[in-house]
C-alpha cells in the first residue's frame, strides 16, 4: 500500500448534500436504505417517505442492475433514473444509485448524490478513473473476492484522479460457506479506518442474502464501529422483481432503525 497516498485519505472529509441537506460523515451515520430495484414510481414514492420518515437519510433505488442471469430482472434503466429524480425532489432526500456503464457517467451524474460502484465492478479501472474524475462522492463496493488491499487499491484509482470523497462498503465476500449468500467481514471496518480514514459502510442486505439475519448483522456493523448502513428495503418484499428474500418490509426497518438508535 502506498502510505503516503493513504495519507491524503485520512485528511479526507465526505460531505454529501443536496439542497438543504447536508450530511456529514464525520459526525453523520449514513443510513442508505430503499429497494434493490426501481420497479415503479409508486414503489419508490412510497418506500423513500417510510424509510425517511423512520431515520434513513439517503434513499437507494438501482435503475441499472448488474444480474447473474441474462433473464433476470435488468431494471428500468434510463426510466428508472427519471423516477429516482422524481421521487428525490419530491421527498427531498438524497439519493444513490449504481453505474455499470462509463457511457451512463453523465446522466448518473444528473440524477445522484451518490454514484455507487458496485462489487461486480470494484476492478473496472475504467470506470473507476472516470469517476474519479467528477466531484460527487463514490460509495466503493468490495469485490466478490477481493482482498482488502485489492479493494484499497481500487480506492486508489478513484482518488489518483482527484476525487477522494469515497465511501468503502463491506458487502460481505465469497467463501465456502453456502448457507448464506456472502460472508460478512466485519473485521474489514476497523482495517479500512485504520489503514485509510475512509468512512466505511456495511450492507448486510447482500452480505447474507437473508431477511432475518439483516437486523442482528446491522447492530454488529454498528458495534464495530461503522459509519453507517445500506439496508434493502421493499414495500412488498415477496413481490420484489430482485433481492426479496433479503429486502426488509416496513415493519422490519422501522424496528431496525430503533434498535439502532439504541446503540
């Protein structure tokens, strides 16, 4: 690792804003929550009220969606993204979604506060350059099997070119344990702050793959010492076109976020 490039991480401050709002992580949990996919402008209307109403401050919604499977549910794309700046402006919350394609930049541009790079794309140098290049803060994805200096690495591309208002989050990595999707690193929160000064998020969402462990895997994450969450949510999870068996319904995030609060 190049210590004195990781330097300039640690004097590095993430503020995101829009409007009125500001959010500061070095005194802000960040608590992005919403649907995996933007399937309609009612199910992204009414999930952003709920969960900003419950304490979230930024509101998820994919328009792009990298799947496994060709047949799989793609997202609404270029719709998808009017929807996101429709429901944004209207709920007044800030808002990330994810790019897959450098050609998108522009418009993921227009439409976030956040540009999320997601884990199918952590070494997509590319990509990685060219967000690196405009000013919005980038929420940084860990890889599939990426080991913590390869997801630092990746970092690194980002902040060469300029921009170093990153955000990294722990997703949970590939092992050989199948019972859940992923296995949550949580060990990865206090390397990534001690080794970068980055503000880290987790997402237990896609770390386990599984309704019921999203809330105990949130409070541990919390525990360890994490600047914040990024929980599925759904109004109507088994109706969800991607991500129902790990997207929490209403009810759920409404006790998660009280349980947060305690801690």
């Amino acid at each position: 690792m190049n210590n004195e490039f990781l330097d300039k991480f640690a004097r590095n401050d993430v503020v995101i804003k829009t409007g009125n709002i500001v959010i500061d992580m070095k005194k802000d949990k960040l608590i992005i929550a919403g649907p995996c996919a933007i399937e309609s402008y009612e199910q992204l209307l009414d999930t952003a009220l709920f969960v900003k109403k419950s304490g979230a401050n930024v509101l998820r919604g994919g328009a792009f969606k990298p799947r496994t499977y060709p047949e799989s549910f793609q997202g609404l794309g270029d719709e998808g993204l009017k929807i996101l700046k429709q429901v944004k402006q209207e709920v007044k919350i800030p808002v990330i979604t994810e790019i897959m394609d450098v050609r998108d930049l522009e418009k993921i541009i227009e439409a976030a506060d956040i540009i999320q790079i997601g884990s199918r794309n952590m070494q997509n140098f590319t990509l990685l350059k060219e967000v690196g290049n405009q000013e919005k803060p980038v929420l940084l994805k860990r890889g599939l099997s990426a080991t913590i200096k390869e997801w630092i690495g990746a970092a690194e591309y980002i902040a060469n070119e300029g921009n170093t208002k990153i955000i990294m989050c722990e997703r949970g990595i590939r092992t050989f344990s199948d019972y859940t999707r992923n296995t949550l690193d949580l060990s990865a929160v206090p390397i990534i702050k001690k080794e970068t000064g980055l503000p880290i998020v987790v997402d237990p969402s896609h770390s386990t793959g599984i309704r019921y462990l999203v809330k105990p895997m949130s409070l541990a994450a919390i525990a360890s010492g994490a600047d914040g969450l990024m929980i599925e949510v759904h109004p109507h999870p088994e109706e969800a076109l991607s991500d129902g068996t790990q997207s929490l319904n209403f009810e759920e995030f409404s006790t998660l976020m009280e349980s947060i609060q305690k801690i």
